[in-house]
C-alpha cells in the first residue's frame, strides 16, 4: 500500500512538473515559424495590457492615499501591474521583434526607413513598459498609448 501511495504522489508531483513545464509554451507563440499569425489581436492584446497597467496605477495611487492602507490590495495591484508589463514586453519582443518585423537591407532606402521607425517604435515601447514597472506615473501609460498608436498606423500601414 505504501507503494503505490509513493507511485502515485510521484504520477502526481511529475504531471504537475509537466504542466508548468508545458503550459508557459503552450500560451506562448511558436517560433517555427508557423504562419500563423493574428496581428490585430496582438495589437488589441497591447492595448490591453495598457489598460489593465493604466487601472493598476490608480488603484495603486488611490490605496497609497487612504490613511488605513490595505497593503494586500495595495500589493496585489503592484503585481498585476509588474505581471502586465511584463506581458505587454513579452508581445514586443517575442511576437513582434523576432517574428514579424523583418529587417530591410540598407540599400533599399524607404524599406529601412520603415524597419527602423518600426524598431524604434517597439523599443521606445519597451522603455515605456520599464516605466510603468517603475512608477505610479500615469504619463508613462500615456507615452505607452501614443507610442502603440503610431506603432499600429506604420505596422498596419495606415500612418504617414
């Protein structure tokens, strides 16, 4: 009996080994690559994350304010604002930095141009995300809002 108590919490311990294995690739994009690719709902997954970002800040910024703080609401809005940051980054540079945007040759003069506005779009955005995990400043979150806007118009191809 003991025996297969022992069998099993192993049987146990290894699929929950495997699942926190399996399930961070699972959620993540494939680089294989697979073509297939959703870029809309990716940009509207950023603007997302702003959102959540933008809401965590003033909750942070509001239980800050309150004489009796509620530390455990306070925390729990820290990290959901560090864990959307992180997850707005994750789309940056995994989805779009090393999958979609494909770098020009120098000598096709407009081509680059567009690959490094597009670059320094992603980065500035990147900056902007570190920012937010930073501070409670809510002009981080506006940058962050402008910066996927003109992100969106160049990828998109709806901008100037």
């Amino acid at each position: 009996m003991k025996k297969l108590n022992k069998t099993i919490l192993l049987a146990v311990v290894l699929c929950a080994l495997l699942l926190f294995i399996a399930l961070p690739m699972a959620l993540s994009h494939c680089e294989i690559p697979c073509g297939i690719y959703d870029d809309p709902m990716r940009l509207n997954m950023l603007a997302e994350h702003i959102t959540t970002i933008e809401k965590s800040i003033k909750e942070i910024q509001h239980l800050s304010s309150e004489g009796d703080k509620n530390y455990n609401q306070l925390v729990r809005w820290i990290v959901n604002k560090e864990n959307h940051a992180d997850y707005f980054s994750e789309i940056v540079t995994q989805y779009f930095m090393t999958q979609r945007i494909i770098p020009a040759e120098e000598n096709d003069q407009k081509a680059y141009k567009e690959y490094v506005n597009k670059i320094t779009l992603l980065h500035k955005m990147l900056v902007y995300a570190m920012k937010c995990k930073q501070t409670t400043d809510l002009q981080n979150v506006e940058q962050l809002k402008n910066l996927l806007a003109q992100f969106r118009a160049a990828y998109l191809g709806t901008g100037s």
